[in-house]
C-alpha cells in the first residue's frame, strides 16, 4: 500500500518534468527548423560573389593570429572581419574580435547565436576562412549553405585540429608531439575528428596548414606559414625584469607534454646544479604582451623539441631579437636553409645549452639574425599577398565552372 501511494505522490512531478522536457525539445526543434528556413532564404537572395574577393571573415577559436589576420585583410583594402569562439574574460590570447560566441553560452543559445553570426556576417563575405575547425552550426550543412552561396570556403589546421596519433607514430616513431600526450583521451584518432577532417575535404574550396608537418594529416593541403605580430610596436615591449649576471632561459607551451618542456626544465636544472648562473621561466597561458615582454627578457628561447618544426612563439621571440633553440627535422630544413635556430632534440637539449651558455657573443650575433629570417618567411603582407591570390583563384574557378 505505501509503495502504491508512493507512486501517486510522485507521478504528478515526473509528468510535469516530461512535460517540460518534451516542450523544450518541441521548442528547440521549431528554432532549428525556423533556422533552416531562414538560411535556405539567404541562399536564395543573396547574390553570388564575384571576383575579385572583397571581403574575408575568419571564424575561429579565440586567437590572436586571427585577429591580426583580419586586421591585415583591411589593410589591403579589403573587409576583414573576426568571428570568435569560445571567448572568455582574461582569455590569454584574447586581444581583439568583431564578433563572439562565449565559451560558457548554453547549447540552444550557442547554435542560435551561430545562426545570427551566419546570418549577419558570414552571409556577407566574400571568403570564409575557418581556423580549428570552429564551424557555428552543423559542420556539413553550413558548409554546404556556403557552397550555395558561392562562397570561397577555406579551412586552416592549426595544429591538433587535424594531427592523428597513431598516423604520427607510425609516420615519426623516434620523436613526435604525440608521444606524452596531455589531452583527453578521445580527443584525436576518433570517429569525431575524422568526419570533422571529412567535412573539410569535401566542401573547402582551400585547405591550409601552418607547419609542414600537418601535411601529413591533410593530404592535398598547402603549408602557409604563421604571420609575424602585425600591427605591434615591437620596439615600444619593455622587456620583463631580470637578474643581472644568470642567464636566462625562456620556454613556452599550452600543453607542455607535447612540447617536451620537462626536458627544457631538467636540462636547466642539471646546469644549475652544476655552477652554472641559469633559470628557467616558462611562460603559460599568460596574456599575449605581457608573454612578449618576457620573450624579450630572455638570453635565449627554447621549447619546441618533439614537433619536429618550429611555431608562433618562436617566430615572436626571433622577431624581438632573442636567440632560439627547438628540434626541426631533417625533412624540413631545406626549406629554411638559412634559419638561425639552433636545432635540439629532447636528448640533446642538456649539451646544446651547456655549449651555447658559455658562447653569449655568438648567441647574440645568432640573435640579430631574427628578425631579418622572420621578415623573408612571415612577413605579413606577403603571407597575405599569398592568400589573396588562392581566394581570388578558388573565386575566379567558382564563377567560370560549367554548371
């Protein structure tokens, strides 16, 4: 008798909670359904770009580079716009957006606010250019609605976006970034990251990767290089306080595992505990100018040593004047023949700083070679020039293609 009264008493609150739980998802499905309706309407009225390209929106996880990116796309006379993702107070590499999707916006409001971006923003661009895989609805129907639209859709693998596990260990046994791995388990090598690839392969006009090393994850894709800080007065960064007399070492990693920073910290270690007048500072997931200013404290940069080439964080501390140590491979160096980075390995890394601590004079001439190597190989307006051309080449193939 109690557990039938049981039952009673509760019935009324489980129906009133299906209740609500079927209305949302009635709700939800109208929103997305209204969605739909209104995007397939855009692809209907909006007119198809023409060459040349106009306009370029960057849709990406909050970043620094993207932002410059499109700051540098009004430079050349061009519309530049930033959608950003996952955005967030005290974002690290947060300096700038046009627009934002919060990383703490709930799922409903999140595709809604997608929507109102693809709507208001992308809809108006002449080339989509997509960095992390931050797409804002779902990946093959936004896509394909750009398609439609006769957009220029481009995707940008910056890293661990399109990197696979077991390709890299089967392709680098000896050393790679994947050896130590600090994401979550399931974060690569998954049916997930492979339809998001997939998606890629199939509607991108334009594929691009950052380091050549990402080639091979993303067959047919083409290695543009990171840009230099734009639009910084480099010469104004007070460099970060320092101890006179110990010779600074300067590191930097978002995932310090992938990048072999604990042998940067047991090489140091080691020294100091031989004599030698050394330190270590790492920097993590510190603000964008303030990481500067210790970049340019350091008598010499090291970090990068599974990689296999070097990143963003080299190119920042070679264009402010700092001498650098990472692992490039031997595949890669003809294409950087007059590179001034010292090359190290995890094994090597110890040696390589016991030579270089007690050569300051010719880390500093190695020094000064920076900024004219970073000048040749990311220039901004040159790396722009470069993509310019592949949009307005996708474009001009879009508009001519027999239908």
């Amino acid at each position: 008798m109690l557990r039938v009264d049981a039952l009673i008493a509760v019935s009324p609150r489980r129906l009133a909670s299906g209740l609500r739980h079927r209305t949302r998802a009635a709700a939800e499905w109208l929103l997305r359904g209204a969605v739909a309706h209104v995007s397939e309407a855009l692809v209907l009225v909006i007119p198809k770009p023409r060459p040349p390209v106009r306009s370029i929106c960057h849709v990406s996880l909050v970043s620094h580079k993207q932002y410059m990116l499109s700051r540098l796309a009004r430079a050349h006379g061009l519309k530049g716009t930033f959608v950003a993702v996952n955005t967030s107070p005290g974002a690290h590499l947060q300096i700038g957006y046009d627009y934002e999707i919060p990383i703490n916006t709930r799922p409903l409001w999140r595709y809604l606010r997608g929507a109102w971006c693809f709507w208001r923003v992308l809809a108006f661009h002449d080339v989509i250019h997509y960095h992390f895989n931050a797409f804002l609805l779902d990946r093959d129907t936004e896509m394909g609605y750009l398609r439609r639209m006769g957009k220029v859709v481009v995707v940008h693998y910056r890293g661990c976006d399109v990197r696979c596990r077991s390709l890299n260990t089967a392709s680098n046994p000896d050393l790679n970034v994947c050896q130590e791995c600090d994401y979550p388990v399931g974060s690569c090598d998954t049916d997930h990251q492979r339809r998001k690839i997939s998606v890629g392969r199939q509607h991108a006009d334009i594929r691009f990767v950052t380091t050549p090393d990402l080639l091979d994850f993303a067959e047919g894709a083409e290695h543009v290089p990171f840009i230099a800080p734009y639009s910084m007065d480099l010469e104004a960064i007070t460099p970060a306080p320092t101890t006179p007399g110990v010779f600074r070492v300067v590191t930097s990693s978002n995932h310090p595992a992938l990048d072999g920073v604990r042998f940067v910290r047991d090489a140091v270690r080691r020294l100091a505990s031989e004599g030698v007048a050394i330190e270590l500072v790492e920097v993590f997931h510190m603000p964008f100018r303030e990481a500067l200013a210790v970049y340019k404290s350091a008598d010499l940069y090291c970090g990068k040593l599974r990689l296999g080439y070097y990143n963003n964080a080299n190119i920042e501390s070679l264009m402010l004047g700092v001498p650098n140590m990472c692992y490039i491979r031997d595949a890669f160096k003809d294409q950087i023949p007059d590179s001034p980075i010292i090359n190290a390995r995890p094994e090597t890394v110890y040696t390589q700083l016991k030579e270089w601590v007690s050569k300051p004079d010719e880390l500093k001439r190695l020094g000064r070679l920076g900024p004219d190597f970073v000048r040749r190989y990311h220039d901004p307006d040159r790396v722009m020039v470069q993509m310019l051309a592949r949009y307005n080449q996708a474009l001009e193939q879009k508009t001519t293609r027999t239908p």
